[in-house]
C-alpha cells in the first residue's frame, strides 16, 4: 500500500517541477522582453 502511495506522490512532484520550470522559463521571457534590470543583480 505505502509503494502505490509512493508511486503516486513521485508521479506528484514531476509534475509540479514540470510545472515550475515552465512557469520559470515564462518569467525569464518576459523579464527579457521587458528589458528590466536582473533582479539578481
């Protein structure tokens, strides 16, 4: 029972990673686009 659980919540946290990592990407396009300054920096 534990493993199924286990299977599930791994399946869980890929797609939120795919999740971020497109909403990241998205940010870095728009921070390009609007020219601001790094936030980084």
């Amino acid at each position: 029972m534990i493993k199924v659980y286990k299977e599930i919540f791994e399946e869980q946290l890929k797609l939120i990673q795919l999740l971020f990592a497109s909403v990241e990407e998205k940010n870095i396009k728009n921070e390009q686009k609007l020219n601001i300054p790094g936030k980084d920096s």
